[in-house]
C-alpha cells in the first residue's frame, strides 16, 4: 500500500493531516537526512506527491519532530519541525552541503560512515578526528602516521576517486528549526524560527494561545547530551516560549518570565489540561 515507505530512510517522525484541503489526509514524514515528504492517500494507496514535495526541496535535515496546526488562523495547516539547530560547527546549505560517505573503505566487509562538512573556504572536511578515523579504517594509519599529516585533509584528498565514487551519498542542507506557511495554492513558504530556537536540537513541539489573545504561542523543548567530546553536548535549551504576535511574529520571552522551565534532555512536551501563561 506505500512501496516509497520502504526504503525512505532514517525517519524520527510522522503526522497524518489533511494539508492541501483535498479532504483526505496526507502522510507528512520527517527523518534524517531525509527532506520533507509528503504521501498523498490516493485509491488507499500512499504515493509520493511531486507537486507537494517539490515544495521542500533541499530541506533535507536532521529533522527530529513535526507539528501540523493552522498557527496564523487562516484555514490552512501549517507545518512546524524541530531540526538539529545551528549551534554547531556542522553548516550547511544548497551548496554546501553537510555529507555522509557510506562505504566499505577497507574492503573488510564491514561498511563505514563518515560524515563531511564544508570549511569557510568552500571546501569539505571529515568531521571526525584522525583516531576515530584510523580505529574505523586502519589502512589510513600508514598514510597518516602523524596528527600533522591528517590534519586539513580533505576527503578528495583521504580517498581516492573510486572509493568516493561508489560510495552512497546523503546530503543536509537545512539544519534551522523551521515553520512551513501553508498559503493554500499548493505553496509552503518556509520561515526558520527566531535563535533562540537554533541553539540546540529541537525534539518536541507544542502549539496554543497560552496567553488567551488569540493568537497562537509556542513551546519548543529538546536538547541532546550523548555526543562525543569534539561535538559538544547540544544543552542550550532550558525552555523557549515564543509569544505569537500580529503577522506570523513572535517574541521570545525568557523562562524568568513564563515559569516554563526544565534541565536535561527533553523530548516530548504534552498539554495535560487547559491554562494559560500569565505573564
């Protein structure tokens, strides 16, 4: 019944909404390295819809949650997702691209994943030190005999021709936490959220008019800590809380002001009963 689901890819999650107001709901999926996707419910069959996804290309993320809700008010779902954030070394765009190589570069039989990103000087880099590279692929410890010797390498320069060109390839080229304004014609407009929201990982979503003004506030939880020393645990994120404001603008107020507060890793945010913020 969904052939394209099989080998989409690495996705982290999903929502069943109808977003181009056909009257049957479409399969909104998010994943690493993997872009927007959307599924259209055709004859009880889920299809990859062109038209839609044409929409959110080069969007291809880390893509942690997604939300749908009307959050301007005008009939027509819009879509939040929580992406790795922009508080990192790791940037990367339609051009630039962050890459990961899968391969199996010793022929051992045993595949490895590295993961490249693009320099100032529009060249691309493994991210990983020279250790972890020689523990995954011990040939290179004859290559690279010192620090000195791997340092500033890039990939073209590691591996040969052959072994890039037959490696399988994904790419990133969004990495901000990003709201999709449906405009109702079949057109998303993408709007990343204000810093605060890009200075860690994003894993959970929660959207209401908290403040009773009538316009729609968001929470946004997340952070992730188990990562390897050179990457720096992703922990700046002790609540955001966006006030919603005339025009699809919002202003952040700090956790001072709202009580919404927490330490640690988070990530689901669930809405136990109705209230308000008073702030």
């Amino acid at each position: 019944m969904a052939p394209d689901l099989q080998e989409l890819g690495m996705v982290t999650d999903a929502s069943w909404d109808d977003i181009d107001d056909d009257g049957k709901k479409e399969l909104i999926v998010v994943g690493e390295w993997l872009p927007i996707t959307i599924f259209k419910n055709e004859s009880g069959h889920l299809n990859l819809s062109p038209e839609l996804n044409q929409q959110f290309a080069f969007t291809n993320g880390w893509w942690n949650c997604i939300k749908t809700v009307d959050i301007d008010n005008d009939g027509h779902l819009d879509l939040i997702a929580g992406n790795l954030g922009l508080n990192t070394k790791i940037r990367a765009d339609s051009l630039h691209p962050a890459r990961l190589y899968l391969n199996d570069f010793d022929n051992n039989g045993v595949g490895e994943c590295i993961l490249t990103y693009y320099k100032n000087d529009g060249k691309s880099y493994p991210y990983y030190l020279r250790d972890d590279l020689v523990a995954q692929i011990p040939i290179l410890k004859k290559k690279f005999l010192k620090h000195t010797d791997y340092a500033g390498k890039t990939m073209e320069e590691i591996f040969n021709k052959d072994q890039l060109g037959s490696s399988v390839i994904k790419e990133v080229y969004q990495f901000s936490t990003c709201m999709f304004m449906n405009k109702g014609d079949g057109r998303f407009d993408i709007q990343p959220l204000p810093e605060e929201a890009q200075l860690s990982p994003v894993f959970s979503i929660l959207v209401d008019d908290f403040d009773r003004d009538g316009i729609k506030d968001i929470l946004i939880a997340g952070n992730m800590f188990g990562l390897k020393p050179e990457f720096g645990r992703y922990d700046a994120n002790w609540g955001v809380y966006y006030k919603g404001l005339q025009n699809n603008k919002y202003r952040y107020i700090p956790p001072a002001g709202t009580g919404f507060f927490y330490r640690g890793e988070a990530r689901t945010l669930s809405q136990l009963k109705p209230g308000h913020l008073r702030i």
